[in-house]
C-alpha cells in the first residue's frame, strides 16, 4: 500500500475530549473515527488490525469444534420477554418495528441461538454442538468512555456449547479455557484467567484480565501464585494458597461461563436422551472482545511516540520510508515476496514528519531508503531504539527469520 494512497493520513493534534491512550492513538494513526460516544468507524488500518485478531480467533475456535454462523443483529423482542431480559437488561437497545412490534439491538444472542437449536436438537445424536460467531453487538452504556474499551457498538466473537450433560459441558469448558490462553499467546498480550461472578448469565465465570494502569476493571492477584479474582468475590487471602493479594487494574477481553438452564426452559431446548427421557440442554458460553482486544494492546504497546503493534495483528509488517524520491524498487520487490507493506512515498513531506508518522502508526519494522545509503537499507525494529544497515537480502531475513 502507497501511503499516497491511503485513508486518511494522520493527525498532528489529539481530538477535543480524547483522553484514553488507545483512542488518542488509535484516532490520530488514522485507525478509527469516533461518530458519537461509543460508536466508531473502523478505517482501514484499524480493519485490517481487527481482521487479524479475528482471524486468530478464527483459527483457535475451529480447532475445538466451533463451526462459525452469522446470527442477526435486530432480534425480535418477544424473545427478550420469553427470558424476562426485555425489562431487566438494563443496557437494552430496544426500537419499534412495522405493526408496533417491538425490537432488540442484540447485546448477545441466547435470545437467538436457543430458540434457533429448539428447531433442531431433537436427540442426544445431535449433541455435542459447538456454534460461534464474529458479530457487532450493542449496549446501551450510560457511559461509554475509554475508546474501544466501552462502547455502544461493538465487535465481538461468542461461542457457544450445547452437551448432554454438565459433565460433557465441564469437559469442553476447559478446551475453550485453554483455546482462549492460545488466542492471546498469539496476540502477544499476557492475560490473567481471573475468577469472577456471573451476573445475569451464570453463577461462575472466569474473566480474561489483562494488566494495565488504564484498566478499568479492579482485581486482586495473589503475589505468589498468581491466582487473580474479581473485586467483587475478593477475600483477604488468596483461596489457592493462603497467599497476599495485590490489588491491580486490568481490561477485561474475554470471559468464559456456564449458562443457566433457564434458557434451556424459556424455549424448550431439550433432547430425548438414550434411555427415551426428555432432557434439557446443557449449554456453555465464551466471549471475547474482538474490538475491545485492540484497544487493550495499544493500551499495553505504545510509548511516547505512538503504536508499537505486536507483528501477530499490525496492519503491516515493513513501513517503507522513501527518501531522495526513493523506495519504489525495494517496495515492489518485497510484495514480490509476500510480504505487507506500507510504502510512504510522499514527495512533498519531510523526512522528520515522515518519521513521526511511521512511529505513531506503530508497524513493526521501519526500512529507510535514501541515494545516500546507495545499495544498503536502514532498518529498526519499532520496538527498538538501534537501526543497522542491511542488504536487501539481508532485510528479508530479518523480518522473516527462519
């Protein structure tokens, strides 16, 4: 990609209001663009940064089972009335259809997904069944703040279990645990699997808490076995090991929990079982915030020049710095090799300005080509203060080492 060519180009100043780091950086990178409180358009890069996770996501559910779907946006509300959430979720979307009908912007779909699988669950020959989906979803929050850590509209992946039992439940529950541990290895980002409640959805969960001084959520991590809990079921000590709790601020990107019969009985979600009995569906369910995710690394990989995305999800591998109307050359062979590139050959900019751009949009490594360095290229890591001068032979296998 010419930088030429891409939209939008960058901002010097940091918008009115803006006062998270991710959604300062995020919006002066030319990732996102805030439409209203909580709502934002995803721009290019910030799209190809989401396609990325999700598609390490992706990656992870279809090797525990998960087949992937697309459920709707617009639920009917009836639905939300059968589970009683109609009038108690209290950061509902709700609208009115054709015929008064009354409607619901999803937050999550349990309101869909069971009464879909009531259509089709009939014996335990069906089960076990494992159904997920990438989706924007919305919320209502009386205080969307922080960027793309809360907001109104939202990206994000559900998977959800159906089993015959608990037990089969149980059993998957953990695959899905330790899918989510490989998920965010992958992302590079190091996330605590933190007990918590449930809420409206189960009794138990456990929360996917990522450490940082902008986090909003509260937990306590035992200093000697790294076991972490919620604030809200904290105990003086820690219930591992008798250990002391560090009180720390974390983003939560991700939560896993067993789901209440009740919505099993709301719709009738039952099987006949191998010795003829009727029986409800156990069920599981395991989100995580696709969008939220982005947010919680920029938080976590930034200095005081901008972005530093880890190489697993940047928009770009190679930034191309073209000096002296340089760069062409090196940009096409490298495409030519597969590799992703963003090429900034703006003619009318200095090579300062070009600089800040390249360290604010954050990609991995920064290749300078210029007439003075002739048939040698400079390259720096994004993450690293040292630039050493490379053949282009040598470039390649420096950000592709074997």
């Amino acid at each position: 990609m010419k930088y030429s060519k891409l939209f939008p180009k960058t901002l010097k100043q940091v918008p009115t209001g803006v006062e998270s780091i991710n959604h300062q950086l995020l919006v002066r990178a030319g990732f996102i663009h805030q439409e209203m409180a909580g709502v934002y358009t995803y721009l290019p890069l910030g799209w190809k940064v989401i396609e990325k996770i999700s598609n390490i996501v992706r990656e992870e559910m279809n090797k525990i089972g998960g087949q992937e779907m697309l459920m709707p946006v617009l639920h009917p509300g009836e639905n939300w009335k059968k589970t009683g959430r109609f009038q108690n979720f209290d950061v509902l979307f709700k609208l009115k259809g054709a015929g008064d009908k009354d409607l619901v912007l999803g937050p999550t779909h349990e309101e869909i997904i069971y009464p879909l699988l009531a259509e089709y669950i009939k014996s335990y020959k069906d089960l076990p069944l494992y159904l997920y989906q990438i989706q924007t979803k919305f919320r209502n929050e009386p205080r969307a703040k922080a960027g793309v850590l809360r907001t109104r509209e939202f990206i994000m992946k559900d998977l959800y279990s159906f089993h015959v039992n608990d037990e089969d439940r149980n059993e998957y529950y953990k695959l899905a645990r330790e899918a989510y541990i490989k998920i965010l290895r992958r992302l590079e980002i190091t996330a605590l699997v933190t007990k918590a409640s449930g809420g409206t959805f189960s009794d138990l969960s456990e929360e996917f808490q990522v450490i940082t001084p902008s986090g909003e959520d509260t937990i306590f991590v035992c200093e000697d076995c790294q076991m972490a809990i919620n604030k809200e079921i904290a105990q003086e000590k820690c219930p591992e090991c008798g250990g002391k709790l560090k009180e720390e601020k974390a983003i939560e990107v991700g939560n896993i929990f067993p789901l209440k019969p009740a919505y099993a009985e709301a719709f009738d979600l039952s099987f006949v079982s191998e010795t003829g009995k009727k029986k409800l569906v156990s069920a599981g369910c395991y989100g995580l915030g696709v969008s939220r995710v982005m947010g919680a690394i920029v938080e976590v990989f930034h200095d005081d020049k901008g972005i530093i995305w880890p190489e697993s999800v940047a928009p770009f591998k190679v930034h191309i710095v073209g000096l002296d109307g340089e760069g062409d050359k090196v940009y096409k062979l490298l495409l030519a090799e597969g590799v992703e590139v963003l090429f900034d050959d703006r003619v009318d900019v200095s090579a300062g300005v070009k600089f800040a751009d390249a360290d604010l949009i954050g990609v991995p490594y920064r290749v300078v080509v210029s007439k003075k360095t002739k048939d040698q290229l400079e390259v720096k890591k994004r993450n690293e203060k040292e630039t050493k001068f490379v053949t282009l032979e040598e470039l390649l296998e420096v950000i592709n080492p074997i």
